[in-house]
C-alpha cells in the first residue's frame, strides 16, 4: 500500500490524543459520580438496616425521645427515639439562622448601598477570611469564652442549645452575608436610579426595590447558612453538652443529629443495633442536605421567572 | 416619621449592624491571636504532644497536616482538572450532564461529618486499609473534589471562545487545544482556587477523625523509608491532624495545659488559613501577570 493512501485510511496522532484526552476527562467526571451514587449507597444500606433487619418502626424512630440503642422497651423493641437529636438539629439550626439574617443582610446593605468603599476595603477581606476558619476553631472559641459567659448568667453548665446558636451564629454569619452581598451587587444600578429619580430617599430604595429585587439571592444564600449550621459537627458537638435528652430549655445540655454521631460512632460495634442506628442519623442527615439543595434550587428556579 | 426622618434612622441603624459585626469578628480574630500567639515558639512547634503533662507540642500534628493536605492535593487536583475539562469542554447540554452537575452540587453541600462517615465504611473498613493517612487523604479527597472541579469549569468557562477557534483553526485536536492553549491561560484561576481548597481541607477536621484516626504515634523524623512504620512518610499509619488535635483536647484530653495548647494551635491553624489566602491572592495576581499579555 503506498504511503499516503495509508496516512489517510489510519487514524491520525492528534485524531488518537483527542480520543485519549476525552476518555481521560470521561473517566474523571465517572469517578465523581460513582463516588456520590457509593455515598448513598452505602449510607443508605446501614441506615435502613436498622428499619429493615432490627425492625424498628420508623415513626417510633421519628417520634420517640428515649435514646438507648442497647436497652429494650416493654414490648421488647428497642428504644431508639431520635426525636432529642432532631430537635437539636432543627434548634440551633433554626435559632442561629433567624439571629444571622439580620445582622447578614444589614451588613450587606451596608457594603453594597451605604459605604461601598468601606465594605470592599475592610469588611469583604474580613469575611473572606472568616469564612475560611475551621470550625474546630470557632468549636474551641464557643467552649472557652460562650459557653462560661452563658454559664455566669444563666447558671447551669452552660452547655445546650443556646451556646450552641451563638457558635453557629458566628460561623454561618461571614457565608450568609458574603451571599447576600453578591446578590445586592447583582440588581441592576439602573433599579436603583430610576428610584432615586422618582424622589425616593435612599432606605425608601433600599427596602422598597433594592432588597426586593434581590429577595432570592438573599433567600439562597439563608438556606445555605442553614445547610451549614444543620450538618456542622465539632463545633457544635464541643458546646452542646452532648446530653440525647429532650432539652427542657435552651441552656441544658442537648445534642445534635451530628454531635452523636461524632462522639458515638467510634464507640459500637458495626453491624450491631447501636450502630446501625447511628447510621439511621447519618441518612436523615444525608437526606436533610438533600432537602436543602432541593430548596436552593426552587429558590433559584422561583427568583428567575420574576 | 417622614421619609427623610426614616432614612436617617435606617442609615443609623445599618451604621451599628456593621459596627457590632465588625467588633464581633475583631474581637474573634483578636481573641486567637492574642490567646494563642504567647504560647507559640519553637518547641511547641516541633515538640510531640503529651497526654497526660503540661508542656506538649504539636510538632507531629503538624507535619501530618501538611502531608495528609499534600496527598489529598495530589490525589485529587488531576481528577478535578479532568473533571473540570469534560464538564467546560466536552459536555453536551442533556439530562446527562444535568444528572452530573446535580451529583457535584449534592456531594459539595454533604455534611463532611458524613463524608468521613463514608470514608470510614469504605475506606478504613471496606478496602481495609484501617486508620491511616491513605484513608484521610481518599476522604478529603472525596471532600474536595467538588469545589475543585466547579473552579476548574468555572476557570476555564472564562476562556474566550475565540481562544478555542484560532487552537482548532491552527489544527489542533479539541484536547490539544485544551491542554495547549486553554488550561495555560487558565491556570491563574485554578491555581487561586486550589491553594483556597487547601486551605479549607487544612483545617477540615470531621471529614478526618474517622479516617486518619485520632492518635499520632511517635514519629522518627531521621527514618525517611515509607515502608516503615514510625517513618513520617509512610501513608498506612494513623494520623491526627491539628485540627482534629483541638478538637481531641477539648472533648476528651486531660491535659493540664489543654486549653493553651489548642488556643495555640488554634493561632497557628489560622495564620495558616490566613497565609493560603495571602498566597491565594499574590499567586493568581502574579501568574496571571507572568503568563499572559496583560
């Protein structure tokens, strides 16, 4: 066969690279989602053990509030309420948000509407760098200075739900305010001019077109803050007092969903009851992020029609 | 109140919303600083913790950090970088590639205590690989791997598309172009966003009690064979980090001394984030600079 008739048949150099570098990128891209579909998988697996191979009925799971994998009840089921850790959850996860969105927002207001130079000179770098410190941090920061501050006031431990809103309230504070700022810094300036120019002051076109033209974004990036604040674990765990008992009120000792799990898991023996319902925490903590993301994106979803 | 008075009031009331913000992380960053930075020298440092005296380091914690953060770089910096080209370069617009955004978005908003839950099932006990830095780092990866990967799209999305035709109209292959022409003018970009992932994975701590274990062994800095076991090179041995150090100290140590070893190493862990960030800035800055026109 002569030379060129081969090199037009055979498959060129570049032609075979360009197939290697896609299959490269494919098999990336693969992994990824493998490794996410294991996630649920495996999580999935241990969790509903406890439903499936233990019999646990699961609306006693979602209601009950006695935490003792190892005992059983009269009716010879064991008792594994997580009603204690779900309420800890939903608390400080609520609590620490409802006290983060004014303060987020304000500060937002402030950089984007009252003092933009302040703001991107001062605040922005500080939040920059707040939203990265590890939580252990913010976690130790909560045990030697909150949790005494509430002990002297309140009495008590001063472990419990309130100590942990403070610590979440500190730590979703930077995320919350740097996602509201980008969603005030995304309305249009023309928004905000054709206010000004109908004689409103400027808080009359902050609150009336400004704020409500970025209502999604804001709303976003709560939810977010709230993401956070439900699935962080040490932090937490150092402040709560790690009690599974139904708190009584906000300065006793409580737990969370996450805080058992941190402080449990090392402790069973896999496979067994203890275990497998320690996993069953982790699938309601998977599935709440689910939950989460879900609604991120019907906010999103909801803010575009507009 | 007329609108004029409204105004004011409003104004003021932004005026002390920033002004308490401003004063509660001052006086966090400050409260680190001033809490921690007394206890940092030297010898606390390089020096091994102690378990039941005054006095302890965190020399080991430290070298274990930066090598756990090392592997898990390694590890997952190439896969997000292919990642990264598949989903800014060669995916299609269909359920597909929405079922694959979807999964990213999922796996970065996982709760890392879940993520090292997963870790310790597949990884520790699964794959048996036990308590170790191999598993700490896969973890970390698995933590990883999301941001990276939407820095790596994002950076090169932000390539012209003109870039792209005059690579393809020189006869170049799509990868090629890729490679030769996109990713170079792009590595500003993904680089910035790598070092803020490492910052973010050197303080990660949930992610890792279960996978590298809570328990640093002494370590023979003099034994540089990975294959043995008191080498600080080999990856199948346990491995605390500092972050998970703080945190051990405060729920469980009995230390005398606990609460000014973490506020010390808590100092050293933010400087740390600190300086990734500083590096974060000038680096970009200065790669940009150096390998574009600009």
């Amino acid at each position: 066969m002569d030379p060129i008739r081969e090199a037009m048949l055979k498959r060129s150099r570049s032609a075979k690279l360009e197939r290697r570098g896609r299959l490269i990128s494919l098999f990336c891209i693969g992994l990824i989602v493998v490794i996410v579909a294991g996630i649920f998988y495996f999580v999935a697996s241990k969790g509903l053990a406890t439903f499936f191979s233990d019999g646990v009925n699961l609306w006693d799971f979602l209601t009950h509030s006695v935490w003792s994998p190892g005992v059983k009840d009269a009716h010879g089921s064991p008792q594994v309420g997580a009603l204690p850790m779900i309420v800890g959850s939903f608390g400080v996860t609520f609590l620490s948000a409802i006290i983060a969105t004014p303060f987020a927002v304000g500060a937002a207001v402030f950089m984007t509407e009252i003092s933009p130079k302040v703001g991107r000179k001062i605040l922005q770098p500080v939040i920059e760098l707040l939203v990265g410190i590890p939580s252990v941090v913010y976690g130790f920061i909560g045990l030697s200075v909150v949790v005494p501050f509430i002990r002297s006031i309140f009495g008590g431990t001063g472990f419990g739900i309130l100590a942990g809103t403070f610590v979440l309230f500190v730590m979703i504070l930077p995320t919350v305010t740097s996602m509201a700022v980008d969603a005030l810094r995304a309305v249009p300036s023309h928004y905000r001019s054709a206010s000004l120019a109908l004689g409103a002051t400027r808080w009359q076109t902050t609150w009336r077109v400004v704020l409500r033209a970025a209502t999604p974004g804001i709303l976003t990036g709560i939810v977010f803050g709230m993401a956070r604040a439900f699935g962080e674990a040490l932090a937490v765990q150092m402040v709560i007092g790690n009690a599974a008992l139904l708190p009584n009120n906000l300065v006793s000792p409580a737990s969370t969903l996450t805080s058992v799990l941190t402080s449990g898991i090392g402790n069973t023996v896999m496979g067994s009851l203890e275990n497998n319902a320690l996993w069953s925490l982790a699938l309601l903590l998977l599935l709440m992020s689910l939950f989460f993301n879900i609604m991120i994106r019907w906010i999103g979803k909801k803010g575009e029609l507009k | 109140m007329n609108p004029k008075q409204a105004d004011k009031l409003a104004t003021g009331v932004l005026y002390t919303v920033a002004g308490i913000i401003i004063v509660i992380l001052a006086s966090l960053l400050g409260f680190i600083l001033f809490q921690g930075l007394p206890h940092v020298s030297w010898h606390f440092l390089t020096s091994p913790a102690s378990t039941f005296e005054a006095g302890g380091g965190i020399g080991i914690q430290l070298f274990n950090s930066f090598y756990l953060l090392l592997l898990a770089m390694v590890i997952s910096v190439p896969i997000a970088i292919g990642a990264g080209i598949y989903l800014a370069e060669y995916a299609k617009k269909n359920w597909i590639t929405d079922l694959i955004r979807t999964s990213i978005e999922i796996l970065s908003s996982l709760p890392s205590v879940v993520v090292g839950l997963f870790g310790f099932l597949v990884f520790v006990l699964q794959f048996k690989m036990g308590f170790s830095i191999l598993s700490g780092a896969l973890a970390l990866t698995v933590f990883n791997l999301p941001l990276l990967t939407r820095n790596v799209e994002d950076s090169l999305r932000q390539i012209h598309f003109t870039q792209r035709e005059a690579g393809l109209a020189l006869g170049l292959s799509r990868w090629e172009t890729v490679v030769h022409v996109v990713i170079p003018e792009a590595l500003p970009g993904i680089i910035t966003g790598m070092i803020l992932g490492a910052g973010r994975v050197f303080g990660e701590a949930a992610a890792l009690i279960y996978t590298a274990g809570q328990s640093a062994p002494a370590l023979d800095f003099t034994n540089w064979n990975p294959l043995n076991i008191a080498s600080p090179l080999n990856i199948f041995r346990p491995a605390e980090t500092l972050a998970v150090h703080i945190w051990k100290i405060n729920s469980e140590g009995i230390q005398p001394d606990a609460a000014a070893v973490s506020a010390g190493a808590s100092a050293v862990l933010i400087l740390a984030v600190l300086l990734f960030n500083l590096v974060a800035r000038y680096a970009g800055n200065r790669l940009y600079k150096k390998m574009t026109a600009s």
